[in-house]
C-alpha cells in the first residue's frame, strides 16, 4: 500500500503549536504544516524569537531550506524561484507572473504545471465554476513556509545577513498581519468545514472561495440538491467587525451566480478581534457568528 503525506492542516498542527490560539494562527502562517518546521520552533519563546532564530539567522536550518528544496528537485531553479516569489508576493493570475516574471506565457504554463506537480503552488477557481473548464484561475503559493520566505527573506537576505533584526522589526513584524489573513482565511474555511460536520452550520458539499471581476468573498458553500448557498467572510484585523461588513456581504451575495432565485442564502463571519456591541441581537437566524474561541471549540 502507500499513504500520500500531506502537511498538517492547522487543527492537527495545533496539537503541536503551544500558543494561545490567537498566536497558533500567527505561527502556523511563517511554519506551515511541515512537521519538521512545525518542531523546530520552541513555543515558550515569543514568535518573533523564534522568527529571528530559526529563519533570519544565516546558520538556521530554515534559512536556506527552499532554495535546497529546489536544487534538490529541479534543474533549472532559478525560474521556478522567480515564480515563486512572484506568486508570493501577490501575483496570482498567469498574465500578472508573466509581467512580474519576464517569462512568457507558453513556458510559464509548463513552469506552473511542474511547480503544481510537486505540490509547491495550488490553483484554484471560483467555487461556482468549473475547474476543467474556467479561465477564471489563480495561483498560490501552497506552503505557509515557502510564502513567508518567499515574502519577507528571500528578497532580504542581504540585508538579513547584516541586521536581521532590523528586518525582522522593521520590514517582516509591520507586514506579518497582511501575510497572516491569508492563512487566517484557510483556517476559517476548516473551521467552517468543522461546523458543517458538527451540524453548527447546515449541510454543504462544496466550500471555497469566490470572485468575479472586482468582488470577493472569502468562503461560499454549496448544497445544490438543497438549493442552499452560504456567504462568509474572515476579518483578521485589530478592530470589532461591524455593520459595515454585513452590508458589504450581502450586497457581493446578490451578485453571485448560482441556483435559482429562490435559493436559500446562509452568512457567516469570522473574526479575530469579536463583533461589534449588539450586532448578533441584530441579525437574524440566517447569520452565524465566529470568534477566536468559537474558532478554536469547532477545531
């Protein structure tokens, strides 16, 4: 027999991260859920200890890991590690690598084939669509590690070398809130998984991501025998989520293709930081409200 070995999701590396669940999240976003990684951090350290000890320092064993990843598996690593940070650092579509890249259209895709093979970069379509089919694809970095290095050292390894601790206060900790709503975002979507599993959230059979043209919403679930769709959003900022998003949710709903017009319509928020005084009383059933904790019980 055989067993394809996928890195930890964040509820089994959670077993292994001895942070609070606000900090576990943080972390889970520069590790990943390699075990190895996962292990090398002492977690009676803060994160940023950790940070500056085990990536930013020349002599780390994660300092220099992806690029040895690389020469390991591929003859030409330069181009795919231009991908990589690319994809990284916020380029996601073929067309946006390519200008970013300098590589043409029709070796990038063999590039992205490749990258895609080993596991290294996902692609991912609106979860209304079809995946054969749509043009509507973009790409990720799959690895949290590989999307910090590829984010904040790779670009700065020079000036790693002479003050990594400057790097780390001044470029890596100001930008780390932005790199972790990414990974916050694929939390909120096991936690939703969780929920539908746990009958907290009813019965959906296909949970993703959403976008067209300028909207997006974090996570839409699909239940097409029941003609039931739900909406979510995951906010990992330092204020209450408010009235603001509610509207704001609602209104991208309307513009979601799927179902017919009178489809049964779900919401949901996650936040980091609660909600807002008063805003479940104000909501009605169809609206389910998760915090940090409510985050941490479902996983």
């Amino acid at each position: 027999g055989q067993i394809d070995l996928a890195p930890f999701s964040f509820s089994q590396a959670s077993d292994v991260i001895a942070y609070d669940i606000e900090d576990a999240i943080r972390s889970y976003a520069v590790t990943g859920g390699t075990p190895m990684y996962l292990t090398l951090f002492d977690y009676d350290r803060p994160l940023g200890e950790n940070i500056r000890e085990e990536i930013l320092s020349p002599t780390a064993v994660l300092y220099d890991e992806p690029e040895f990843l690389l020469r390991t598996e591929l003859r030409n690593p330069a181009r795919y590690m231009s991908i990589l940070e690319a994809v990284a650092t916020g380029h996601t579509t073929p067309n946006e690598i390519a200008g970013a890249t300098g590589i043409d259209s029709g070796p990038l895709s063999k590039y992205l084939q490749t990258l895609r093979q080993l596991r290294l970069i996902d692609r991912s379509v609106p979860v209304t669509a079809s995946a054969k089919q749509s043009k509507r694809s973009r790409y990720r970095v799959a690895d949290e590690f590989l999307r910090f290095w590829f984010r904040f050292v790779e670009p700065n390894r020079s000036s790693i070398e002479q003050a990594p601790t400057i790097v780390h206060d001044g470029t890596i900790e100001p930008h780390l809130p932005d790199h972790v709503a990414t990974t916050f975002e694929d939390v909120c979507q096991e936690a939703a998984w969780a929920a539908i599993r746990q009958s907290t959230l009813e019965r959906y059979s296909q949970v993703g991501r959403w976008w067209y043209g300028e909207d997006e919403i974090d996570i839409v679930g699909l239940a097409p025998g029941a003609e039931r769709i739900l909406f979510a959003e995951c906010k990992w900022t330092s204020e209450p989520v408010g009235h603001s998003l509610v509207s704001e949710l609602q209104e991208k709903a309307e513009r979601v293709r799927w179902g017919p017009a009178s489809r049964a319509e779900a919401f949901a928020l996650f936040s980091k930081s609660g909600f807002v005084d008063g805003l479940d009383e104000e909501l009605d059933e169809n609206w389910s409200l998760f915090d940090l904790e409510d985050i941490a019980d479902l996983l």
